[in-house]
C-alpha cells in the first residue's frame, strides 16, 4: 500500500500466473507449455536476424508486423482470410487486453462462464467493464441456451480453461446468430490440440473475432506471439487501440520467429498430434487410479479424485518434485489442472500418484514413441 497509488490501483486484484519456479530436475505441470521444442526453423530465423553483429537490433521493428500478418493470412487462406483481417500482439494476453478496451467496454454487462480463464474478471478490474458471470452445466461445459440476456458481448475460451471442454462450432454459430448486435470473443489458446478453429466462420460474422497464441501449439511461449483473425472494422478498433497504447508490441526477433513456427507445418502436426496421443494415454492411466477426468480438446486434463483431497495431492506431488495446478476456488477446488508433458514426465507422474494413492495400483503404459 502506497498513498501515491491511485484510487484505481487499491481496488485492482491481479492475475496470479502459473508457478514458475526455478527448482533442479522439476517435472512442471502446472503451465500448460509445450512440452516439445519449437520448429527448427524458428532458431534459424533468430539467427538470421541477429547476423551480421545484431546491427538489425538498433532499429525498430515493424510496428505493423506485416509478414507475420501475411503468414497467418497464409495459414487461413482456405477461409478467405486477408492480412487486414488479422491483428497481432504481445502474446494473446496483450491482444485480449486490447478486446476488452476495444470490443467489449459498453453500457451492458459482458458474459462469460463462471468457471474459465480468470484474466477476464481482472481485465474487466482495470478497465471498468461491468460483467455477468454464466455458470457452466453439471458436467462443466458452456450451455449457450444459458446466454440470452442483452449484453456488451460474450467471451469464452475454446476448448475452455480449465476444463478443456469443447464447443462444438454449430454452438457457436448460434450464439452469433441470437447476438447480433455484440461481438462474442473465442479465446482459441488451445483449439490445435482437438478442436476446429472458428476462424472459418469469421467471413460469415461481422460480431465474430478469434484469438489465438503461439504459446501453445507452436512451442513459444518465450516469445510471447498471439494474434486476433475478424473483419476488418474489427481489427481496425484494435489497431487504435493498440496504436494509442504501444506501437511496436512485437520486436524483431519476435516476429522473425513467430514468421518462420507458422510455415513448418510438418513440425506443428508431429508435435501436437504426440501431446494428443499422450492427453489420452494419461487420462487412460488416470482413471485406472480411480480418477474421474473430463474429457479434453487441449493439452492438459481436468482431474479429481473422489477420495483423495486436490490440495493434498497437490502438495504430495510437490514433494515429490512435480507441480501441478490446483485451483482454490468454487466447483472446481478438488480438481487438478495436469498439464500433458513428455511420455516420460507422464510416467513419472502417474507411478507418484500410484505411490501416493496404494502400492497396487497399475503403471504407466507409455503409448507410441514420441518425436524428440
């Protein structure tokens, strides 16, 4: 507490990031990062851009960022997507801060799930946006039937977090259908890992925008790249946005290699279809321990025990030189977030929870060999 903070700064509650500790030998579950390297082409592309001595770094980036608006337009040519339709950012956070000045700050509440990524709330802290939250159904998916009040628009994420449930894309075409008149946000961190992108129904909806991050499926989280795909008028508000805030958010190396992770699609696919493979050898593993998982479209599971309390289990597997997510929150407080790792970190976690749980119950059973 300060008496130089502003009357805004007292009635702001953050957003608590995952753990990241800097512990040796840790298995991190908890974050939700890829745990596969990015395309070889990426460390290429830095490479280039700092030859010749790095003298590329004493000049500014381009503030449009307008290869990497190209290659994304590339990526969703199928869909008709032009360069103008894209908008990009310092990591999808950045982008979604730039929706809700943008896109979302009206007269009425905006909606989103009670149980979902908890920057919304915050983002709506700081920018004085008033929301509704919209609980999800019994078995944690989004029950659109659920959103039909008048709003200043509706954003969720898809596959939600941290649940990983999917809505289909027929869900989501109906909901732009009843709203017209307000934009719905479709926050696609983890769409890569079984889901279909709603990008190819952004033609067909001027209220529709799509989020995505390079964080995810692409391996970068370290370069922090995500983009938004829209029509036009709503890329353009974003760029006002965005110009009045910060006109360089992606520099160059950032951009150089965000370019060169979207053109490797042969690396994009062995690498996300190895972590579905290892989603559901995991959730396999995890019900044989008497877990219940819901079902997931990303690269992490949403897990209980009904015996064993989250926290407590947590908290052993920490001991054990594992970290996972627990959420203290309602609904949701006896349930882990498990990030999906390597094959061996799976292993290695489900034969701790064994060992917590009895000594008899069953080991891993690795699936098919991963790449590197």
């Amino acid at each position: 507490m300060s008496r130089y903070w502003s009357p805004l700064v007292h009635r702001l509650t953050p957003y608590v990031p995952g753990e990241q500790p800097k512990l040796p030998n840790l298995v991190k579950l908890n974050t939700n990062e890829n745990p596969y390297p990015p395309s070889p082409r990426v460390l290429t592309a830095i490479a280039e851009e700092l030859a010749n001595g790095g003298q590329s770094l004493r000049l500014y980036p381009d503030p449009n960022a307008d290869i990497l608006k190209q290659a994304i337009a590339a990526r969703y040519a199928e869909s008709g997507i032009s360069p103008e339709q894209v908008f990009v950012g310092n990591g999808s956070d950045e982008v979604l801060a730039h929706v809700f000045v943008a896109l979302l700050r009206h007269e009425l509440p905006i909606l989103f799930p009670d149980i979902t990524y908890s920057f919304y709330p915050v983002y709506c802290g700081l920018y004085d946006i008033a929301y509704r939250t919209v609980p999800l159904g019994d078995d944690f998916g989004i029950r659109i039937e659920d959103y039909t009040a008048a709003n200043g628009g509706i954003i969720f994420p898809n596959p939600n977090a941290p649940t990983g449930c999917l809505l289909p894309l027929a869900a989501i075409e109906k909901l732009l259908a009843v709203h017209r008149e307000s934009v719905l946000v479709v926050d696609e961190a983890y769409v890569d890992f079984g889901g279909e992108s709603a990008i190819g129904l952004v033609n067909r909806h001027p209220n529709l925008l799509v989020v995505h991050t390079l964080s995810k499926s692409r391996s970068l989280a370290g370069l922090r790249v995500g983009y938004a795909v829209g029509q036009s008028d709503l890329i353009e508000a974003l760029e006002r946005v965005k110009n009045s805030f910060n006109s360089y958010p992606l520099d160059r190396l950032a951009i150089a290699g965000a370019v060169a992770a979207i053109g490797d699609q042969e690396h994009f696919e062995k690498t996300r279809q190895a972590v579905i493979s290892s989603r559901e050898a995991l959730r396999s593993a995890l019900f044989a321990l008497g877990f219940s998982v819901l079902p997931s479209a990303a690269n992490f599971i949403f897990a209980r025990h009904p015996q064993r309390d989250a926290g407590q289990l947590a908290a052993a597997l920490r001991q054990r030189g594992m970290i996972v997510r627990h959420f203290k929150l309602p609904r949701i407080d006896q349930h882990l977030r498990i990030t999906i790792g390597t094959d061996a970190q799976c292993k290695l976690l489900v034969d701790a929870l064994r060992e917590i749980l009895k000594p008899d119950q069953p080991t891993w059973s690795s699936p098919a060999p991963r790449p590197p």
